[in-house]
C-alpha cells in the first residue's frame, strides 16, 4: 500500500495511507495526540490511581506502528523512575527507511539512535533498551492475542473503524478485557459510540474524556 509522510499541525511527521485516506496519527499532531490519548489519559493516569505496583508496569500496545507510543512511554518511564515492560503488536512493520524519515527524537529532544533501537530491536525478543524500559515486540495479527490477566494498561492504536471495522468489533476488544489485570487500564483516541457500548457489555467502566487536538472526546475503560 503507497504511504506518504505528512507533517502534522505540531511539527512532527507521520505516514498517511492515501489508498485509505487514513494517517498513523492525528493530523492535527501526531506526539500531542499520543501524549494527550496514551501518556496522560493511560500511563500517568494509571500511575496516580495505582501508585504500589509491585514489578514493572505491563503495557501492551496494539499497532506498534511508527514506535511513537512507546518513544514517549521510555521517556516517561524514566522521568518517573517506573519499571516498565512494553509488548508491541505489530502486523504490518513500519520499515526502518521509513522509520528514518520521522522526526520524532528531535522534536521530543531524545537521541535518534535510542528512537531506531526500538525499531532494530528484533521480534519476538525482549530486550532492556535502558534501566527503566523493557520492550518486547510481537509480529502479529492483534487477534492472535492470548495473555490473560498480565497487563496492567492498554494502548489500543489500531487503525479507525472507518476504515478497519473488525479490530473495533466485541469479539477482538473481549481480547482486550481477559488480557488486563482487574483495575486494568484500556485507552483509545476513538469515541464511537458502537465501540463505546460493546465495551460497557463486555464489562468494563467506560469514560469519555476530552480528546486530543482536533478530536472533540476519546474513551478510556477499566477493568473493575
């Protein structure tokens, strides 16, 4: 599929899908939008409501992508001296050229070999990329999830349901609810209603925050 590279509306670059008309993030700002959606509604939340986790912090993120998410929650972790381990699930990899091409170490002030290394670092590996960070990442199809009751904070980026319907579906987010330890964290820029009601029917606690940059609201559910 043709990918191209657009600059978002703070600087920072993300690859668009003409074929889809669709981007990796938000138009609007791809690192305000992934601060604002994965860091402040997901890991900084989880860290003020839970703040005696015994181990590191298991995050999953469903669409690895360009590794913003998980550039921004190395930076975090070790702002905040948090153990984390960071699985990334990954179908389609974002190739190391194109990786090249993003701008996000200058514009967040991190070196770029520390962004490429979680792009070098192999699949299907775990491997402790600084004294804080831990970052397993998983070729695979986010319906091929099996873990149960292992993380503690979900960041669900996959694709809009606009244009990839069946990863918003009750089948594959019911994944989602069995993969999350009890008062587990699950976070998304999407605020469909469809996908806020299969949530509430799966059981989960379901809130509509204030959304990123150009997005009126976003969802964040728990696992009571």
């Amino acid at each position: 599929m043709k990918r191209e590279f657009l600059k978002t509306g703070d600087g920072s670059i993300t690859i668009r899908l003409p074929d889809w008309d669709e981007q990796y993030h938000s138009k609007h700002g791809a690192i305000a939008e992934a601060q604002h959606v994965f860091l402040k509604s997901g890991f900084y939340h989880f860290l003020n409501k839970n703040p005696n986790v015994e181990g590191p912090i298991q995050i999953l993120e469903i669409g690895f992508g360009t590794g913003l998410n998980a550039l921004l929650t190395l930076k975090a972790a070790a702002n905040t001296n948090t153990q984390v381990h960071y699985v990334g699930m990954e179908g389609y990899p974002v190739a190391i050229s194109e990786v090249k091409q993003l701008n996000y170490a200058s514009q967040l002030n991190i070196p770029e070999p520390t962004f490429l290394q979680l792009h070098e670092v192999p699949w299907e590996q775990k491997a402790t990329l600084k004294p804080t960070f831990a970052l397993e990442k998983r070729e695979a199809g986010f319906n091929q999830l099996t873990d149960v009751s292992k993380y503690h904070l979900i960041y669900y980026d996959a694709f809009g349901p606009r244009v990839q319907p069946e990863l918003w579906e009750t089948q594959l987010l019911e994944k989602m609810y069995r993969a999350l330890l009890p008062k587990g964290v699950w976070v998304t820029y999407c605020a469909k209603g469809s996908v806020r009601r299969s949530l509430q029917e799966i059981g989960f606690t379901v809130e509509r925050l204030p959304g990123p940059p150009g997005k009126r609201e976003m969802l964040r559910a728990i696992k009571e």
